[in-house]
C-alpha cells in the first residue's frame, strides 16, 4: 500500500474533527429486510452516463447485506495501520473481531478505547476488487456519536495508484463530527497535486439525531454531475457539476470506503463526555443502474 494512499489530508483541510461508532456490542440492533438480488454483471459492464431522477436507477448491480456470519473478503479488504492518516488521528485500524463483525445483519465497525489517547478501529475498502462509476450508490447506515468520534461513508478514484491524492478526486458520501451529530458533510476533494488541492461541498443539517436510527446516504453519478441525496427524497440537497472543478476527476471509476477515525483535525480528540466503545452499524450498501 503506497503512502499516498494512507495519506488523507481531506477533511483536514475542512476543519477539525473525527469520528467513529456507535454504542456496546449489546446495542448492535437486528434488523428484518427485504434483500434484492443484484443483476449479473455482463462481461462489458453497461454504462449510462445521462443523468436520471433518482428513483429510475432500478437495476441493482452489486450490493453487500452484511447478512452472513463473516465479512465478504471477496467484496472488502482491511485498510490496516495508524501514523495519523494525514489528519492527526489517533486510531489504529486493525482487522481484530471486535473492531469490524457482523451482528444482527449489520456490518459493524467498532471505536475502542485501548490506552490513554490509543484507540483501535476499522477501515474497509472495495479497492481492487469493485469499482463504480456512473449510476446510484445508496448506504443504509446507524452512526456514533461523541467529540472525536468521526464516522464516514466516501470514495476515492480507482486510479489512485497512477495519480495521487486529490488527483485521483475524493467524494465524501457521509461524513460526521461526533459532537454535532445533527448534520454532515457531502464534499468533493480535487486538484493536481496536495498543494493545489481544494475542495468543494455542503453541511447537511437534519431535524433527529443521526445516532438514533439507521439513515440511507446516497450519491447519483452521471457525466459531468454528482448529486447527493438523503433517506430517499427525491430532490438532491446538493449538486456538484463539472464547471464546479478542474481537473475533474469524478467521471472515473471509483471504490468504496467504510470508517470510523477517532480524533485529529476534523473534530478534536475525545474528551471527557465521549463515551467507548462507539460504532457504525452498516444496513447496507447498494450500487444500481438505470436499466
């Protein structure tokens, strides 16, 4: 794994924060749910680049229910190690059984408190093993709360071996300080190289705590348009063209990230009032076309 790729400055250059999980191992909820069956995937993958209303992306193509005993290795790989990831925080993401399980059909990703300013949590990706570009991401999910605690649901260009962050373009689905666990941030990261990196996005303010249900994230990828949606509504509370930025690298291919960060630049470490363990408990997450 190239440095670059552990190096992450993104929400670093927002402001301050961080964030993981959610409650106990015995606050994990089971859920009920209707699986859909994803479409084979052709051996010459359809693309569609026209941008469609949010409900006309009916063809469901890839998806993890988070329904079996074990992670999907087929599917995720551990993002594994600590040295700040280029925001200052304080994790060390591990593969360790209780820092990323399932329970109950939910993905779990659990913040846990090891030492003094020392936590442990986990990091997936679907880098080299699933891509996605044009079409609708959603991620039904259930996230922590606390100072320091940083959930996040985000992207980065499949291309990120051959061209370095934020060449590559970084887009934050989903990204929450724990102490403000009203709202969240929708952000596109872009620029040639990290001292022309910039950035350009939104703050989601929502009327319920976002600890105290499952909410579904999504964003709709089309030529030249992202455009971000929350629990199904059916207008986007954002839209990033391309005129928006240059380079723009949200055409590609991108993989899928899933984490919980504790403390640095985004949100402060821990304090007094965050309480351990905390975790992200994971619906699902879905990739459709339009058909």
């Amino acid at each position: 794994m190239k440095n670059s790729f552990l190096f992450r400055p993104s929400a670093a250059f927002l402001t301050a924060g961080l964030a993981v999980t959610l409650g106990l191992l015995a606050c994990t909820e089971t859920k009920t749910k209707n699986i859909p069956q994803p479409t084979p995937t052709p051996t010459t993958p359809v693309v569609n680049e026209e941008a469609r209303d949010y409900n006309q992306y009916t063809e469901l193509i890839w998806s993890d229910e988070f329904s079996t005993g074990a992670l999907d290795q087929t599917k995720w790989t551990y993002e594994l190690g600590a040295g700040g990831w280029g925001n200052n925080e304080l994790q060390t993401y591990t593969n360790a059984n209780d820092n990323v399980y399932m329970s109950g059909g939910n993905l779990v990703i659990q913040a846990k408190q090891t030492g003094n300013n020392a936590y442990t949590s986990g990091r997936l990706i679907t880098k080299g093993k699933q891509s996605f570009q044009y079409g609708r991401i959603d991620v039904r999910a259930k996230l922590p709360k606390g100072k320091g605690v940083w959930p996040a649901i985000w992207m980065l260009g499949a291309d990120i071996d051959q061209n370095n962050w934020p060449k590559c373009g970084e887009i934050d689905i989903m990204e929450l300080r724990g102490s403000q666990p009203r709202e969240f941030l929708s952000t596109m990261h872009f620029g040639n190289s990290t001292a022309d990196h910039r950035y350009k996005g939104t703050t989601k303010a929502m009327a319920v705590d976002l600890s105290a249900d499952y909410h579904t994230y999504s964003v709709v990828r089309s030529k030249d348009l992202l455009r971000f949606y929350v629990d199904g509504e059916t207008q986007p509370y954002y839209q990033f063209t391309g005129s928006d930025a240059s380079p723009f690298p949200f055409n590609n291919p991108f993989f899928v990230i899933l984490n919980v960060a504790v403390g640095g630049n985004f949100d402060g470490n821990p304090d007094g009032s965050t309480t351990f363990p905390q975790q992200m408990q994971v619906d699902y997450v879905r990739y459709y076309q339009y058909k």
